[in-house]
C-alpha cells in the first residue's frame, strides 16, 4: 500500500466533507530486542505496527484520531470520527496549519543518512550474540564484576509519511541499533551497579561488544567503596552523559509551549545574556546521521539549522506553527507529534559547540571538587530556574580523580549555572538529539554527610 497516496487522498475526503484544514500522519515501523543475563536469553521481543492519525479544523476548532485499521472501512470510522467530533471543540484563534510557504522538504532524505540497510541486514541470531558478547567482556573485565542485571540489542526502523491540505506531502525512513550492558561490582562488602552503551543508525557505527563490555565493568569497578563527604561548594565537572540532562533543561526552557504559559526561567529573555560568553547552543535538524535529523517537522516545515545561544546571548526559542503564532514570532520547523492531539515542540539535534579542552583537561584544572558520573531524581524547577539533584561520581583532589563518592546532592539555580560554565570540552557525545561535551561549572552547592 502507497501510504502516501493513501494520506493525500484522506485529506482531499476530509476537504470535501467540509473540514477547513487537514493533515494526516502514517507511521509504520519494527523492532526487535533481545534481553540476555548470566549467558542467557531472559526475552525476546520482534514486533510490527502501523497507525494513521487524522486531524482536521473547521474555522479554529480542531479534532484529532487515530486508527491502525486500514481497511475502507476503518479508513471511514477513522474519517468521519474526526469530522464529528470537531464541531464539539472548542475555538482557539491560534489554531491551524502553517502557512503553505513555509512548508516543504529541506533537503532530500537520503542526504541525511537517517536509513542504513545494514541494521535490516542483522539476523536475530547476531543480535542475540551481540548481547551475549557483550556481557561476557564485562563479567570477564576483572574478578570483582560478579553479577550482571544483563545486556540488551535492539534494532528497529520506522517510515513516517505526512500529507496535509495546504499541499504538503512527504515521507522518510530511518533505522536505529543499540547495544547496552549494566554489570555489578563487588569488593569488601561494596557492591555497585554502572552501565555503558553504544547507539547508532547504522549497524557499522556501533563499538564492539567487547568496548561496550569493558566500558560498562570500568565503570562500575571505579564505583566501589564510595565515600561520603562534607557539605562543601566547589566546582563541579560533569561528563557528556550527565551533562546531557544540562542541556536538556535548556532545551525545555526555549520550547515555546514553556515560554508562552510563561513556565521557563528563558521567558521574555530573547536578546540577553542568559549564559556564559563561551556558550553556543543550536539546534540542527539536518546533521547527516543525526538522532534529531529529518527533512521536515511534523507539521511539514523544512527543518533547519536555528541558532539558539550565542556569546551567551538568548537568540531564538523553539517553535512550532501553534507556539509561534501566540508569540507573534515564526515557527522554527520544531513541531513534534504522535498520531493524535496537536504537535508539540521537539528538538533537531540540540547541540551545545564544543571547546578546545580535553576532558583530561578540564579534570586537571581542579584543586578540589566533584566529577559527576550520575544524576538521580527531578528537582528542578524550570519556572524559578532552582536546581536541586542526587548525585554520584568522583572526587578530584590536584587534579586527579581519586575516590569514588555517593549521596550527594549538588544545588543552584539554572540562571547561575548557565553564566558559571568556565570549561567546555571537545568531546561531544552523539549518542542521542542532545549534544553536549564535557562541563566544568565553576562553583555548587554539594549537600553531603
């Protein structure tokens, strides 16, 4: 079935019975995953789905559903569902499709190398061995990993498929493999859990079992005997993975649902210093191989490249059609939906420039202060900017990472944290749609014994 003719021909019926504006998304996809522990298979899951979803408006009343019935007669629940029940909404003036010169396919999808055959081309018999490889390295890494909570494989690919009635179509397909592995250390009564991954959408661009296994035991190995310390400010260094979650705050406080209910410390800040002068953050919806990349948003805007901080300064937020008309500005191709409801707003690739230093570097940099390998619980306010979270990692001393320490809690403000950012590192990390190298904040609060 041409799901994209399919689409197009829904919403010329959904024209044609008297809805204003209309667009349709079709999903399909498969996945695969494999749970191993102590060398053997504990689950395997392979399945398959497809979905259609609706939406339609009448004047600035909308309404949305969705089916995974492709028969006509699904197709024609699915249709005049939406049609009913759109003359039961309510009006909202901000409603609506994006205007028809913004939409369009930015680039061809192939250039973006979203889709690799050769994750297709991985047998279950592979995967299962991957995963098994995987945690044998990590059990086998030193006599002090002595249990393991298992190793995972995964791989999948999806087609999504958007046509609306301001004459959009389009469609693209992508893939994705991951391998993970979570081992537990034992030594003198300590016993500590820690993981490592590799994700890719492409099955070359996956580390080996044997790195994924010897990355994970390392880190769980580093974990034990930890040690408590004093309540203490100091500056604090967190790793990619951890300095992701950083990141991850910033992209929530520029999503224009945030900003226009004035739920972000980042409202009304649009042409001030919001960061250190060494902070660049963009977002990048057409890196090559990019986890956030795709020719289109979900509304069928090309995506782009948006600059978001510069020198510190706050330049742009991240909109979709709805956001930016209640802000008076013009979407920045960020819409992001399921089959049903309105879109929201969701990142490219977001990605914070890396610096000239080392992690190497950065560490050494450090008299006396925390390395963060771990964050735990949500206390962050996004509206006060207040920053209050669990944490574990490593304690520098000269310059050297020397112990291990646990049942800390580090604080500040998000406000503070963004304009103390002194160090940034060259190493990104890719393994996700947030991009982020390594972090020193000059100064925190660590809540300890």
């Amino acid at each position: 079935m041409d799901y994209l003719d399919l689409a197009a021909d829904l919403v010329a019926r959904a024209r044609k019975q008297g809805a204003d504006e209309v667009e349709c998304v079709v999903h399909e996809g498969s996945s695969f995953s494999v749970g191993v522990r102590l060398g053997e298979i504990e689950q395997i899951k392979d399945s398959g789905s497809k979905a259609i979803g609706l939406r339609v408006l009448q004047g600035r009343r909308a309404a949305s559903t969705f089916s995974s019935d492709f028969s006509a007669e699904g197709i024609n629940v699915l249709l005049q569902s939406a049609l009913e029940t759109v003359r039961f909404t309510s009006d909202d003036p901000f409603n609506g499709l994006p205007e028809a010169d913004e939409l369009g396919v930015g680039i061809d999808p192939a250039l973006l190398e979203l889709y690799h055959d050769d994750v297709l081309a991985l047998t279950a018999e592979q995967k299962i061995e991957m995963a098994l490889s995987a945690e044998a390295a990590a059990l086998d890494a030193d006599a002090r990993i002595t249990n393991s909570e298992g190793a995972d494989c995964s791989s999948g690919w999806s087609r999504s498929v958007l046509a609306n009635s301001n004459g959009f179509a389009g469609e693209y397909s992508s893939t994705y493999c991951s391998l993970s592995v979570s081992p537990l250390a034992e030594s003198n009564g300590s016993k500590e859990r820690d993981f490592w991954y590799s994700v890719s959408l492409s099955a070359a661009g996956l580390d080996s079992p044997e790195e994924v296994g010897r990355r994970a035991a390392e880190r769980a190995l580093r974990r034990l005997n930890p040690t408590k310390i004093e309540t203490t400010q100091v500056p604090v260094v967190f790793e990619p993975g951890v300095a992701r979650s950083l990141l991850g705050h910033i992209f929530q406080a520029v999503s224009g649902d945030a900003v226009y209910r004035d739920a972000s410390f980042l409202a009304g800040k649009l042409g001030e210093e919001v960061a250190n002068k060494n902070i660049h953050v963009i977002d990048d919806g057409l890196r090559p191989r990019g986890f956030g990349s795709s020719p289109f948003d979900d509304e069928g805007v090309a995506t782009r490249r948006t600059t978001i901080i510069d020198n510190g300064v706050l330049k742009s937020y991240l909109l979709n059609s709805y956001t930016a008309r209640k802000l008076g500005l013009k979407t920045t191709g960020n819409a992001s939906r399921g089959l049903a409801g309105s879109p929201g707003v969701g990142p490219g690739n977001f990605m914070l420039r890396a610096g000239e230093h080392t992690a190497e570097e950065i560490i050494a940099s450090v008299d006396r202060g925390l390395y963060v390998t771990e964050l735990i619980g949500q206390g962050v306010n996004l509206v006060t900017g207040d920053y209050s979270r669990g944490a574990a990692g490593l304690w520098i001393e000269n310059g050297q990472l020397t112990y291990p320490v646990s049942e800390i809690t580090i604080g500040g403000n998000l406000k503070q944290i963004f304009k103390d950012i002194e160090m940034i590192g060259s190493d990104l990390d890719f393994r996700s749609a947030l991009v982020v190298p390594t972090l020193k904040v000059r100064l925190m609060t660590l809540a300890g014994k």
